[in-house]
C-alpha cells in the first residue's frame, strides 16, 4: 500500500490546515479537513476554519507529508534542554515597538 | 406599473431567490456526508440569508407599507412568492444540491457583475458586497460539478441525473416582466437576456469538463414563478420555515 493509500478514506485525503491570522507571521495548526485534492481542501479550510476572520492566508499539506518526533525519543530530543536557562533570551530589554516577539 | 412597484417586484424576486435558497441549503445542516460539506453548504446558506434580509429590507421600503424583512419572508403566502423555480427544488442528493446551485451561481454571478453599474445606490451596493461571496460560491460549485461530474461512474450517473432533472428549470431565471422593461429603461437592473448568454457560456464549459451532456428536452421550459405559480415544494419549505413566526407572532431573538 503506497503512503496516498493510506491517508485516503472514504471521505478523501487528510490535510493538516495552516491559518495566517495576520501578515508577515507565521501559520499556525488549525486542525484538519477531508478532501479529495488540494484545491477542494483549501476550499475545505476556508469554509472549516476562517469563517469567523480568523484568517488572510491558507496552507494546506497532506497529512501522511508530515513527519513527527515519537514519544520514545522524546527523552533525548527535549529533556536535554531543560537545564539550559541560559538559552532563554530573557536577560535583554526589549526594544520598544518590537511586536510578535 | 410605476417605476416604485417595479423596483419592488424586483427586490422581492432577488431576495425571494436567496431566502429560499438559503433555506433550501441550511437543510444540509448536520445532514451532509461530511463534515466540510455540511459546513460549506451551511456557509452558502447564511451568505444568502443575509443577502435576503437586505433585500426584502429595502423592498419593504420601497414599497412604503411599513412592512419589514421579517414581515415579508413570514407573513407571505406561495403565491406571492416570487424565487425561480429552480431554488426552491428538493435538495435531493449531494449532486442534484450542487447542480442547482451551480445553474443558480452562474447566473446569480454574471448577473451581480452587470448589477454593479445600477444607477440605484441601494443595487449597486449590494452587488459590491455580494459579489465577493457568490463569487466563491460559483468556485465551489464548478469545483464539485467537474470533480463529481468527471468522477468515478457513480458520480458521473447521479450528476447526470441531476443535470436531466433540473435543466428545465433554468430557462426561467432569464424571463422578463414588465418591471424589466420599466428598470431596464432607467438604467436600474441588467437585461436578463444579456446575462443569458454569459451564463450559457459559463455552464456549457463546466459541463464539458465535467463529461456531463445538456438532456434533449425539445426546449422545453418550465414558467411561473414571475407570476407566482410555483412547485409543490415551496409550500412544504414556507409551512417549515413561517410556522414559528406564525404561531408566536411576537417572538424575538
């Protein structure tokens, strides 16, 4: 079975939904939608997730094209920066008028 | 006629179209074969009931009887409704819904298009507002009709059952009424035999794409609606949708 195959159900492919709020930041996860191919599952999004203005810009990317950590290696990936306080850019003042910091 | 009770014999055709449509479309709530479809049709839905609120607002002004929106959509019987015949046909399944609504977007887009030159401020307004939205509407009915259209053998046989079924409803969007004539004239309305050609063009290229045939029918067009004739069906949509208002007239949300 090829990986299309197997995010492909009766209701079409999955597709993660990525949602701008505002220009120039980042897109955020917003949840999932069914589709059949990407121009249906931006329609899809828009209709699921931007209905109320939580939007002005869409990515879509199917669900089987997003590799993820697992939770036996969350131990070495994550827990060797829990001692590392230094890391946190929080000894700087912020310079007035910096936003989406 | 007057140029008054043209223009509100007009503004009830419009916002009759997209009451009934709306009402139509919000059937699907919680009722469609998934999630995304439920809440694009839903979506479609309140694009239209808001669409109507404005319209049968300003019919009710124009028409300086005092009545308002709610007083026009509640408080009318069949006959005077006056929404094609097209909009107010059963949902059906999940094609016939789109076929519908794609015969119905692309005359209801090419038709706001022209309405954005009306010389009344109030139409040319509400073009500019609702373009926007019946333009993504026509989108994601074109999009479904070619998908469904040109899908597997099932879909192909049920889109082409509901293209057989409703085509001898659409001859009706585009007849005109003395109100035409008199709007027309002033500059207030499009021709409807204009956008007849613009939407022929529009529909005949989905169809293509979507592997989908016009059914021989020898021209045959179903009428009425202009003079308040309609299907069985919208008795059953109004009973539904007027019994609330009717049996507690003073409601208030």
């Amino acid at each position: 079975m090829s990986e299309e195959e197997k995010n492909e159900s009766e209701q079409g492919l999955l597709w993660e939904v990525f949602v701008q709020s505002k220009p120039g930041i980042p897109h955020k996860h917003a949840g999932s939608v069914h589709a059949h191919d990407a121009e249906m599952a931006l329609k899809a999004a828009r209709d699921v997730y931007t209905r109320r203005k939580e939007g002005v810009s869409l990515w879509v990317v199917p669900t089987n094209m997003i590799h993820a950590t697992t939770e036996e290696e969350a131990e070495s990936f994550f827990d060797p920066a829990d001692d590392k306080a230094y890391r946190h850019p929080t000894f700087y003042t912020i310079p007035e008028g910096v936003k989406y910091l | 006629m007057t140029k008054e009770e043209a223009l509100y014999e007009y503004l009830i055709r419009l916002g009759d179209n997209a009451l009934i449509l709306g009402q139509r479309l919000g059937e699907w709530c919680g009722a469609a074969h998934q999630l995304e479809s439920d809440i694009a049709m839903t979506n479609v839905a309140l694009d239209l009931v808001g669409q109507a609120r404005m319209l049968l607002t300003e019919a009710g002004e124009v028409e300086g009887k005092g009545r308002s929106e709610d007083d026009l959509a509640f408080h009318r019987n069949e006959f005077e409704f006056r929404n094609n015949l097209l909009v107010e046909m059963a949902n059906g399944d999940f094609g016939q819904t789109i076929t519908r609504q794609f015969f119905f977007d692309c005359f209801y887009f090419h038709f706001l298009q022209a309405l954005k030159s009306s010389k009344s401020e109030f139409l040319q307004a509400f073009a500019m507002k609702s373009i926007k939205e019946v333009t993504y509407h026509r989108e994601l009915s074109t999009d479904f009709m070619i998908r469904l259209g040109d899908g597997t053998e099932e879909s192909h046989e049920k889109m082409q059952y509901a293209v057989n079924l409703l085509w001898e409803y659409t001859g009706e969007l585009f007849e005109k009424t003395e109100a035409d004539e008199i709007l027309i004239a002033e500059g207030i309305v499009p021709d409807l035999t204009q956008i007849k050609s613009l939407w022929e063009q529009d529909v005949m290229a989905v169809l293509e794409k979507a592997t989908l045939l016009i059914p021989d029918n020898k021209g045959y067009m179903a009428s009425g609606s202009r003079k308040g004739h309609h299907s069985e069906y919208l008795g059953y949509i109004l009973a539904e949708m007027q019994y609330l208002p009717r049996m507690m007239p003073d409601a208030k949300w």
